[in-house]
C-alpha cells in the first residue's frame, strides 16, 4: 500500500479494495443491530464492509465518503472492475453481477437491480445458539424472503423500514412473497 500511495504514476491509476463475504463470526464481533453472525442467511451474516482506495479514480469529494445505502455484491466486483478499467466483456459470457462502477467510485449510491439469492450450507439448519435456520434467501429492492427447501414458512422482510429483521411482514404481502418465492425455488432448482 505504502509503495502505490507514495507513487504518483501508480496512485492515480490503481485501485485497492478490502472486503469480506460474510459477517462477523460469534464472538469475534459484532454486526450491530442487525440479526444475525456468519454462517446465517439473516443481514448480520451476509452484510460486510466494503472499502475501495482509488484517489486517481474518484471525484475529490468522494474520497473518504461512506455509503451504507447501496446494496452490492461481491459478484458485482468483476463487471464492476471490467467497467472501471474499460475493457470489453468476452462475448458469450453472463456475469450474474452488475455492473456498479460509478457505486465502487463513490459517483453514485445507487443498488443493484437484480434480486441476490442466498443458500445456507447444508450442514447448518442449526449452527451455534441458532435453530431451524432458513434453507434460502432472496434480496430483491427493500425485500428480504426467507423459505426452506419446500418452499414453505416464508418469512418477509421490509429491510428499509425494519434492518435488524424483527418484524415478518409475509401476511400483508402475499403478491410479493409468492413472487419472491417462485423466483427462489427457480434459482435453487
């Protein structure tokens, strides 16, 4: 870090990221007050930081600027890069990320437009002090839906009005559930 900071050649045209795919593990940190540690579907076990370093590439009044609006996804890094360095996608290929390159640059705070979709790994339907853990995940907007396998107990989220997850909101939301759901078990299948 120290050598790209200290270069002004390499300063302006280099970008430095630090991330992590998942949330804290217990008792090695917190996530706040969202629910959940890694190993979990729930935004405490899925939401990290993400930190881009690129003096040379942002607007000034980005550098140093936090964003915890946008939802971006570790898949959205390579078309995002790709975008950023200008360089053409290989035809033929379909990245299930997006391309955010004005978000990575702090030009705008924007989200992904594409819902994500989550599976818990199969050995943990209990994992620590946690029991009956959802099967799978889907984030679509400002909802999160939690199924199992079957598709059944749905459990909905308005991640905008409820982050920490407490309040299911399934029954005053049938349409979007069921929506959410068959895109799910699509994905899953």
């Amino acid at each position: 870090f120290d050598l790209v900071h200290g270069t002004p050649g390499l300063r302006e045209n280099t970008i430095i990221l630090v991330c992590s795919d998942n949330g804290p593990e217990v008792g090695f940190g917190s996530a706040g007050h969202l629910r959940g540690h890694k190993a979990t579907l729930y935004e405490g076990g899925i939401r990290s930081s993400l930190v881009a370093w690129a003096p040379g590439l942002m607007e000034e009044g980005a550098v140093g600027k936090r964003n915890r609006d946008s939802v971006f996804s570790a898949i959205d890094l390579v078309p995002s890069l790709l975008g950023i360095t200008g360089l053409e996608i290989p035809p033929g290929v379909d990245f299930d990320g997006e391309n955010l390159a004005a978000v990575l640059l702090g030009k705008e705070e924007t989200s992904r437009r594409k819902p994500l979709f989550f599976r818990r790994p199969p050995d943990r339907s209990t994992f620590r002090h946690y029991e009956n853990l959802p099967d799978l995940a889907v984030r679509s907007g400002k909802w999160k839906l939690y199924l199992d396998f079957d598709g059944g107990n749905p459990k909905l989220f308005d991640l905008e009005k409820d982050p920490s997850e407490m309040e299911s909101v399934e029954a005053a939301n049938v349409e979007i559930v069921e929506r959410l759901r068959t895109a799910l078990l699509e994905w899953n299948a």
